[in-house]
C-alpha cells in the first residue's frame, strides 16, 4: 500500500489544491497540518531544507510544491 503524506497549512491554496487532486483521485493521504504540528514542521525541513509547502511525500519520496508531473508518476496516474 502507498503511505502518502501532504504537509500543509488550513490558508496556502496551493496545499487546498493538492489536497482536492489527491480526493478527486481517490487516493487516501494524510493530512499533516505544520501550522499546528511544530515537530512536524521541523522535521520536514530537516529533511528537506526547505519551509515552503504543500510538501507531498509518497513512500518516502519528497515532492516540494504540487508537482502533478512528478505525483502522477510516483501514484502511477494514468490520465
């Protein structure tokens, strides 16, 4: 099973967008809000280096910003 992870904020349209691709597709994520979640936030910057969100991770692999090219690949979407 692919464990998908959306770091976000309730306010960035960016994430909102990601967010309403991944539901129109049926795909289940988890939600990580690092405007609440501090650990969170820091450990994706840890990882990352970077504060700018949405910041997708599918089984491991980070994606920054909502790169549809990239998450279609990775999720094997097919349109």
């Amino acid at each position: 099973m692919t464990i998908v992870k959306v770091y976000s904020t309730p306010y960035c349209p960016y994430c909102t967008t990601l967010k309403n691709y991944l539901k129109e597709r049926k795909i289940e994520f988890e939600d990580i809000n690092v405007a609440e979640d501090e650990k969170a936030m820091e450990s994706i910057i840890e990882k990352t280096g970077q504060k700018e969100i949405p910041i997708v991770e599918i089984d491991g692999e980070i994606i920054l910003g909502f790169d549809r090219v990239k998450i279609d690949k990775l999720l094997k979407i097919h349109d």
